[in-house]
C-alpha cells in the first residue's frame, strides 16, 4: 500500500512512483523554511515567558492520507506540511504572540479556535506564514490546550484511532469535549463549575473503561 512506506499497489506504475516523487520533493521543499520559521517563532514567545517550540515536518505516509481523505485537497495548498508550535503559559501570552506574528509576519490564514473551538473540544490559535513561497502552520496554544491535543494523539494510538480526526466512540469524544470545556475555564480565569468537573470525572471513568474493554481485545 502507498500509505506504508511509498511500497505501492503496483511498484512498477510511473505515474504513481512520479507522484511519490513529487509528494517527497515538495515535502523536502518545505525543509529550510520551517526552520527559519520555528528559530524566529522562538525569539517572538519567549518575550512571553519560557515556552516550549517545537517543529516537524510531515511524514509521507501522512501526506499521502490526507490527501487521500480530502480528494479535493491540492498538494500545493496543503498548508500544514512543514509545522510549529509553541506552547506558551497562558492565554494572553498566545494572544499576544500571535498579534505581533500577524503585524509582522506574511500571514495569510489565521485560525482562533479559542473563541471558536472544534466541534472535538479541540483549542488553540492557529497561523499560517507564507515564507519563500512555502507555507509554514504556526500553532499556539496553552499547557492545558497541548495537554489536551496530546490526550487525543495518545487515546487514538491505544484505542481510537478516528479520534484524531473528530471520529470514534462517543465515550472518547464526550470526554474530551468536556475536558476542553473544563480546561478552557481555567484558562480564562473562570471560577470551576462543580457540574462541569463532575462530568468530566464520571466521562473520564467511562473513557477508562472502554481503553481497557480495547486493550483486552487487542
């Protein structure tokens, strides 16, 4: 199959291992930019404390799927194939990184799923930076927004593996959609809700039982 590991459903198809080509190609293309960007994404959110940077660059096999689940998604427009981000202490410091990124920065889509989150309960701020003809995703978010991205990553690995991609069973899906919600008081200094917190503790007993009823038949 192509998505493990280029193999292919014919090896000997030119016009797939041509695709194969440009896929990696374009991929390579977006090497140097990201790196400038994740060094000056660095210098811009430390004025704001000490943050956590990071950057990747897309795996094929990942490439390849997504284009795959978005047919009319075009190679070229795929904004998401060279990424960094930041985790910053608050709120407010994202904001305020991502102002300064828009005022100087070429940014050409801007994304606040703070104000409007994903259906998934997913947060967080979302830039992206054309440089040198590449376009770079910046995304911005809180320690409780990464610890939450990383919940899903983790649960869809063991368990789920749609849930990354706002599927799975609505035992996961309720959960972490609470879970935002509950994170998200917090990161604007709302006073907890003691429902709330009630129904993220029994949902996250109910997300516990199925990982474990998974695991077992595995």
């Amino acid at each position: 199959m192509i998505l493990d590991g280029k193999a292919a459903v014919n090896q000997h198809d030119p016009a797939l291992l041509e695709a194969i080509h440009i896929i990696e190609w374009w991929r390579g293309e977006h090497a140097k930019p990201l790196s400038r960007i994740g060094a000056k994404l660095g210098n811009y959110a430390s004025e704001q404390g000490k943050p956590i940077v990071t950057q990747r660059l897309k795996k094929f096999p990942t490439i390849a799927s997504k284009l795959l689940r978005e047919p009319d998604m075009k190679l070229s427009r795929m904004a998401d194939i060279g990424g960094v981000r930041a985790v910053l202490p608050d709120q407010n410091a994202a904001y305020k990184v991502a102002s300064r990124l828009r005022k100087n920065w070429t940014i050409v889509r801007f994304r606040d799923y703070v104000a409007e989150p994903k259906p998934d309960g997913y947060r967080a701020l979302h830039l992206i930076n054309r440089n040198r003809g590449r376009l770079i995703e910046v995304q911005l978010r809180t320690p409780h927004q990464d610890t939450w991205a990383n919940g899903v990553e983790i649960f869809s690995r063991a368990a789920a593996p749609g849930l990354k991609f706002g599927d799975g069973p609505p035992e996961l899906r309720e959960f972490f959609v609470a879970l935002g919600e509950l994170f998200a008081n917090d990161d604007q200094g709302r006073s907890v809700d003691p429902m709330l917190f009630n129904r993220v503790e029994d949902l996250r007993k109910q997300a516990d039982i199925f990982v474990e009823r998974a695991l077992d038949e595995s």
